[in-house]
C-alpha cells in the first residue's frame, strides 16, 4: 500500500492583493497533480489538518476544489485552524463523527487500516484528549486486532525539539494516556501528523510516529536547501507486511 500524506496547506480566499493567497493553492494544486501522476499510484491520500487558514467558507470551499481531482480516495482531520464543523461539513456524513462531535473513524478497506484522530483541544491552537476520544479510539483499535493500522491526526504527540515550540498540547497527560492507549495494541504499525510544518520522527506509545513539512510553501519550518524554497513537497509512505513503512518525502516541480 502506498500513501501519500499533506498537510497544513493553510489555504486562503482568493484575494489578489495576497500573494500568499495565490501561492498556497498553487502549490496544492501541483502537489494533487503530481501525486495523480505517480505509477503506481497511491492508494489513498490522507490531510493532516490545517487544510485551510480561518475556516471560512471561501476557504473550504477552495479546498474542495483544489482536492476534487485526486484519484483516489481522501481522508482528512483537523487541524486547529479549521474548526470542526466547516469540516465535517464539507468531507464527512454522520458516520465519520463519533459521540461529542469529535472527527474520528476507521477506513478498513485499504492493507492498512486507518483511523483518523481528532486531536483539537477547542479552546486553543493546541492539542488535546479526553476519556471520550481515548475510548472510542480504545474501542476501534480492538476491533481488528489482526490488521496493520496507522493513525492520522494533527498535532504530534510527542516533543519536535527541533521546534521553538515543542510540545503542543495543553497537557503532557492526555498525551501520557493516548500512549497507553496506543501501547496496548502492537497492530499500530505507524502514526501520521501535521501542525509542526517541519519534518520529524519520534517514538511514541512502541511505534513510530512522524510529522512533516507543510504543503504550504511559505509556513514551512526548518532548514532547507534553497533549491526547495518555492517548491511543494508532500510525504509518499509505502507499507510492507515486513518491513512497516518507509517513507520519503517527495520534492514536486513548480
Ligand atoms: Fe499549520
């Protein structure tokens, strides 16, 4: 199975006195066009939040555009700067949503299962758990016991040193709880995030998780070549029942 991962494209209202603007869905625009291109061809795309810059309609409604030509199947979460609800609106029906309103769900027709974490804290750009995410996450993870899964959420749950900012939860707890959680089933092979705009890996909870750069050009963090500077990049992942993933990330031509 291969999958390809974005995230934080931090899209904008078209306005044409912001270049930003401009730049952003530009480069979503050629990293869709470049992962449609790949042979093979990923199985799924997943979002790892932060798809747009306030959530407003505008924006959301750019995303869906700029997404619509992928060719395979799209699995998104949140990021702190969507909001909810302009999210589930625009990729989710009823099934998506656990109890709470909380974005969270299992795709379990790929070799990997998939189950999408909603990791906002509601009250600020941070993230966040309660008993109600760890045990629906507690529950789905123990209904396939037998099957390769990976997590996909926003904010990495573990500390980017390489950050000004490294820890990005209102507390160390609801992390210290999601890794017991994660611990008790060896089945997650892999977890996927966003939110830090630069690339790192981490242990976590006995597996391994990563976060990456954005897919918006002009919030990515970190130190690069300078050849890389206008240049989407987003993240291939390639499962193998033996080896787990590898990953790489893929720089695309502007
Ligand atoms: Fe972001």
């Amino acid at each position: 199975m291969i999958l390809a991962q974005i995230t934080d494209t931090h899209l904008m209202s078209p306005n044409p006195a912001e270049p930003r603007a401009a730049a952003r869905a530009r480069a979503l625009k050629q990293s869709v066009a470049d992962i449609n291109s790949l042979d093979p061809r990923p199985d799924a795309v997943i979002h790892t939040g932060d798809m747009t810059q306030t959530a407003a309609a505008t924006e959301i409604a750019l995303a869906c555009e700029l997404l619509a030509p992928l060719a395979m199947p799209l699995y998104v979460t949140p990021g702190n700067r969507d909001g909810r609800q302009a999210l589930i609106g625009a990729f989710f029906g009823d099934d998506c949503v656990a109890d709470g309103g909380f974005v969270h769900y299992a795709v379990n027709h790929h070799p990997v299962r998939l189950v999408a974490i909603d990791s906002l804290s509601g009250n600020n750009n941070k993230g966040n758990f309660c008993r109600a995410r760890l045990d629906a996450l507690d529950t789905t993870l123990a209904q396939a016991p037998a099957r390769p899964t990976a997590l996909f959420m926003h904010h990495p749950p573990f500390d980017v040193s390489t950050s000004l900012y490294p820890f990005q939860y209102n507390c160390r707890q609801a992390v210290a709880e999601l890794a017991t959680v994660v611990s008790r089933h060896d089945h997650v092979v892999r977890i996927f995030t966003g939110h830090s705009h630069r690339p790192y890996v981490a242990h976590f909870g006995g597996t391994v998780a990563s976060t990456m750069p954005s897919v918006a050009p002009d919030l990515r963090q970190g130190d690069y070549p300078a050849a890389m500077a206008d240049r989407p990049v987003y993240q291939l992942h390639r499962f193998d029942a033996r080896g787990g993933f590898v990953s790489e990330t893929r720089l695309v031509d502007a």
